[in-house]
C-alpha cells in the first residue's frame, strides 16, 4: 500500500496553490492559453532543474514516462516540445519572479542565524553578481563583447543561513555599481563587496542613511590619516586607521571619516587592505566579515554546477529568465531541505540523491534524514519458478 506521494510531489506541494494562482491572474499569464496551464509549465521547468534535464525532449519525455506518478503534482498529461517551448518563449517571466521571492519568505522562516563566531546583532550581506556566458549565434539579443553573449546575475545575499534575498538578471554589459544604487538595505545594514562596487557616490549615500559598507580600498585611493588606533596583539592586523578621502571627487562625494584595516594573510602572506565606515567593531571583526563574502562566491559556484543554468533548453531571453529563475527556486529548496535535515548533506550529495530519487514514494522528512534506509515490505506468497519446458526449452543436461 502507497503511503506517501513521490518526493517530487511533496517538494511541490511547498508551494502555496492558492498565492500561485493571484501571481497567474497578476500577470495574467494564461490570458492566450489553451490547455497547457502555468502550473504545468511551472512543473516542467522544475523538473529540468532537479532531473537535470538537458533538453525540451528529455522533459517532455521524462514526464511522460512517469505519467501514472504526475497525479499528484497536479499534471494531467506531459507537455510536448513545442507546447513547452511556446510557453517558454511568450508567458511572462515575471511569474516565476515574484514566485521565487514568495518561496524566499517561506525558507527565510527555517533559516538559521549568522556564523557563530559574529557577535554583533546587524545583518549581514553580500552583494555580486556573476555572469553567465552565452553563444552570440544562438542568442544574438544578448550583445557582450565583440564575439561573445552574456548575461549578469546580480544577487545580494543574506548571511542568515546565506539565502539570496534579492536577485536581478541583466545584460551582460550592466555596470554592478547601477545596479547597487537601486537597492533599497535597512538601516545598520553591513553590506560586503569587492572594489568593482567602489563608489564613492553610493559610499556616501550608504553612510548618510545609516548603512555600513565593508570592501577593499584601491590602491591609487587618496587620503589622509586623522588618527592611527592601537592594534591588537598576536591577530596580523598592521593598522589601524581613521582616514579622510582627499580626491577631487571622492571628498566631496563621501566627505565622512571612514576606517581603513591593513591585514597580513597567514598562509600566503598577502597584504590586504580594507576600508569601511563601521567605526566600532574590532580589526580582527571587520577582516572576518570580508572574508566571510566568500559565500557569495561559493553559491554561485554551486548553482552553476548542480543546476541547469549554463546550458538552457530555449533561446529566447523569455526562456533564459524563465529557467534562471526557475534554478533559484530549486537552490531555495534544497537550502530548505538541508536547514530541515538532521543528516550532514553536502549540498552537492543532495542534489544528486534528489534527482535519483524524485519519484520515490517516501515521506520526504524522513528521507533527508535517513536517505540510506529502505522501506520495509511485507512479504508477499513465494510463486514456484516455472521450469524451462514452460517455455519451450529443455533443462540443460550435465556431462560426466
């Protein structure tokens, strides 16, 4: 007897119904459909992500094998490969947007707090963005270089169980810095970034606003010392200092005192220097916050790898948003399914059990944390084996 629908079924079934459906009336994202609902196509690009599938025609025909295990996802049938790549191209990506951020709300709920080791009671972000490398023959829309396309991911990502809470997709072309000017962080904020964000401009808004910042200073940066503090012992921590910037530009656009925090790597021996507007926390506090930006590093290499998001199954850019979108949602997922787990997955293990697993009928909670034990069955009447003359064939005879 079935007890539990697949696991894919039970992922699914995470998402609120009710709330997808005001986001398909908002964007009116059936408005021209005939059959093929946006349930199902959002069902079907989902599936591309955890079954890594590579193509519409392993989509399609992935869910077309599992026809008797698609009840319970709310599928009536598997799309075809033109059904679903119409849909690609022409219902809005925007649906899949604003369903990533109403499953961000909910994951955001199990999210653990910051790293141990961080004291202080302010939140902690990571803002980047990656870009993503496109064939300009089969994406002539998206213009990079001379010779190649691309894309930008730009996210901003929260050290509270490190969960991307904003994300936005651009033009390869787009300057990170534009994009930070239009992000709107709470007051006492700490936002990390590296010196491709360094504006002085966008510095001195932060400051005003209550917004501390924490990056690496340039090398050509012109300033003055106000005041050298004491370093502490023992933390390869070489200075310590309140500075003034001196530029042309740079004073008038960020005239307030900022730290500047020179540190020595233990390992390679690197000088780093660091600059910042965050006056009170301790040196050895400041280099660990800029160390631990690597996160953000460290999702982007994870989505690349685990999840459909270098190879795409359509050309148009409606199609690139639509499956980029999509991979985040699956990474939300499977952060939640790790914050939920007793067992120590590596987030790589987990995508790759998932995706073998998705149409195992098990209860999914007890899965994550016992993914190696079997479901007792009951035995059922031992049948005889038919002999051979059963079908036609005689026994073998031995030889002496």
């Amino acid at each position: 007897m079935v007890r539990y629908a697949s696991l894919f079924s039970q992922l699914i079934a995470l998402f609120h119904r009710q709330k997808f459906y005001e986001l398909v009336y908002r964007h009116r994202s059936e408005r021209y459909a005939k059959g093929y609902q946006s349930w199902e196509h959002f069902v079907a690009m989902l599936f591309c992500q955890l079954a890594q599938a590579k193509s519409l025609r392993e989509i399609s025909g992935g869910l077309a094998s599992c026809l008797g295990k698609l009840r319970h996802l709310g599928v009536k049938s598997a799309p075809n490969k033109s059904t679903l790549s119409y849909a690609n191209a022409h219902r809005p990506w925007q649906l899949f947007q604003d369903l990533f951020y109403q499953l961000l709300e909910f994951c955001q709920q199990a999210a653990p707090g910051k790293a141990k080791h961080f004291r202080f009671k302010n939140k902690l972000l990571s803002l980047d963005s990656t870009t993503i490398p496109l064939c300009l023959t089969l994406f002539p829309w998206a213009h990079f270089r001379t010779t190649k396309g691309a894309v930008k991911l730009h996210m901003l990502l929260d050290h509270d169980g490190y969960l991307p809470s904003f994300a936005c997709i651009t033009d390869g072309k787009k300057d990170d810095r534009s994009v930070a000017r239009g992000i709107a962080l709470a007051k006492g904020s700490i936002v990390v970034v590296d010196r491709g964000y360094t504006d002085f401009g966008l510095f001195g808004r932060w400051t005003e606003n209550g917004i501390f910042f924490v990056t690496r200073q340039k090398e050509n940066a012109d300033y003055i010392v106000r005041q050298r503090r004491e370093v502490p012992a023992n933390r390869n921590i070489l200075a310590d200092e309140l500075i003034e910037l001196t530029g042309l530009k740079s004073h008038p656009q960020c005239p307030h005192v900022l730290r500047r925090v020179v540190m020595r790597e233990t390992v390679s021996g690197a000088v780093l220097v660091f600059l910042t507007n965050h006056l009170q926390l301790g040196a050895t506090t400041i280099c660990a916050i800029y160390k631990d930006r690597w996160q953000i590093e460290t999702f982007f290499k994870a989505l690349k790898q685990n999840l459909k998001i270098k190879t795409f199954v359509g050309t148009s850019a409606n199609a690139l948003y639509i499956q980029i979108w999509t991979a985040l949602m699956a990474m939300l997922l499977i952060k939640f399914l790790r914050f939920k787990a007793r067992f120590r997955w590596s987030l790589s293990n987990l995508v790759a059990f998932l995706r073998w697993n998705l149409f195992t009928y098990r209860n999914l909670w007890d899965w994550i944390d016992s993914p190696y034990e079997t479901i007792p069955l009951t035995p059922g009447p031992v049948q005889n084996p038919l002999p051979f003359s059963a079908f036609g064939q005689q026994p073998l005879k031995t030889t002496t």
